[in-house]
C-alpha cells in the first residue's frame, strides 16, 4: 500500500481474520431431541423453540459471513484506491 489512505493493512487483516474464524466456529446443530413417549405440551414447544433458534442462528451465520466477505472487498478496494492515488500522485507532481 502506498499509504495515501492510512490502513494498518496487517492489523486489519488480522481482525477479519479473527471476526471469519469467529464466524465459522459458530454452531447450529442442536443434536438430536430426545424422544419421548407422552405428549408432553411445554416440551414440545421447548423443542419447536429449539429448532427455531436453531434456524436463526444458522440464518445469523450465513449473513455474518456475507458481511465477512463484504467487508474484505471494501479492504481490498480501499487497497487498490490507495495505490491508484499514490501512482497520480507520483505522475502529477
């Protein structure tokens, strides 16, 4: 980087890295519900909660990753504006 636009490009990345790393770790399997052999209502809304939660939680994964991915185009463009600054710079003194 020509740094034009002041970005610790290393720390950075090392953020994103870290925030991606987070991001994966995240679980969404609930394991398997016990099997149960009366009808037991607050139970079963337990469970319908469960796997509601469940679902959101995964929802919430894939958008944390596509904000991942947004983030390190903006880096990246940022990046390239930096350089293409620095090479007017150097050629319009």
């Amino acid at each position: 980087m020509a740094d034009i636009i002041v970005l610790n490009a290393v720390a950075y990345q090392e953020k994103l890295d870290a925030f991606n790393t987070s991001a994966v770790a995240i679980t969404t399997d609930v394991g398997a519900l016990p099997e149960t052999s009366s009808s037991i209502q607050t139970l079963e809304k337990y469970q319908q909660a469960l796997l509601a939660v469940g679902k959101l939680i995964e929802l919430y994964k894939v958008l944390l990753q596509k904000d991942i991915s947004s983030v390190s185009q903006v880096s990246q463009d940022m990046s390239d504006t930096d350089n293409a600054l620095s090479t007017i710079m150097n050629t319009n003194p």
